[in-house]
C-alpha cells in the first residue's frame, strides 16, 4: 500500500504561492476540514500558539479537487530562499512521444505563456537542435524552479 504524504513549500508568502500554484496545477485552495468555519478555527483545536497561527485566514494548502494529487502546503518562513532547489516540478504540458515534435514544441510554448500571465518567470529553454525533448525551465512568484515539458 502507498504512503499517503504532501508536499510542503517554504515561501514568505503562502497566499500568493496558493493562488499561483492551484492556477498552475488546476487544484483548488483547499477548504478548512468539516466543522470549521476557518483555518484558524481548526489550528487553535490543535493546539498550536496564536503567535504562529498569525493571518490565517486563507487557505495556506491546495489539493486534487479529484482527489488523485498530493496536498501542497506552503508554509511561511521568515528566510528567503537562498539556492537552487534539490527538488522541482515537471509540468507535463506536451503529450506523448507519439506527438510530433513540433506540436509538442506549440503545447509547451502554450503552457509557459498560461504560467506566465500567472506569474512565472521563463528562465530558459531546454532544447539543442535534433533532441527530440523540448522543455522550458520557469521559476514561481517566490524563485522557486520548475520545468514545463
């Protein structure tokens, strides 16, 4: 049986992330669990100090609204981020194999350019002439890296 688990950002801040990153990965903000009116609401029942609940009162985690991805949370930190990710996603914009290079090239293009009105940052095209992968690295409002393929 698989693990459940989420994947968990650090960032300054966690309603820009959650904005951007549910528009990129058509997620949703996810809702506070049942019962509770609030995300603050749900964090005081935990026990966690009013110090660091802070401004809660947004969603600070996205998830599948099929149920099939991970939960993302993004949680805040006073740091910057200060190096290039051991981590990053791929957003598999172009099809399979079985789509021409090109057309594959036209849906990757597509995808940055939808990224991008919502933030992203193109950082460079990952290409060299008779590689059959085409791929764009981007980067999230807060520098965060990714690729788009």
């Amino acid at each position: 049986m698989p693990v459940c688990f989420q994947i968990v950002i650090d960032c300054h801040d966690p309603r820009r992330l959650v904005a951007f990153w549910s528009n990129a990965l058509r997620y949703r903000p996810e809702p506070p669990p049942k019962g509770f009116p609030g995300w603050r609401e749900y964090w005081r029942t935990l026990g966690v100090a009013e110090e660091e609940i802070r401004d809660v009162t947004s969603p600070e985690s996205i998830d599948d609204p099929n149920g099939e991805g991970p939960r993302m949370w993004f949680h805040a930190v006073p740091e910057s981020k200060a190096c290039k990710n051991r981590l990053h996603f791929d957003i598999r914009a172009s099809g399979s194999r079985d789509i021409p290079l090109t057309t594959r090239k036209d849906q990757v293009e597509a995808e940055v350019a939808r990224l991008e009105a919502l933030g992203a940052t193109r950082l460079e095209t990952l290409f060299a002439e008779g590689d059959d992968h085409y791929a764009v690295a981007m980067s999230d409002p807060e520098g965060n890296e990714f690729d788009v393929n």
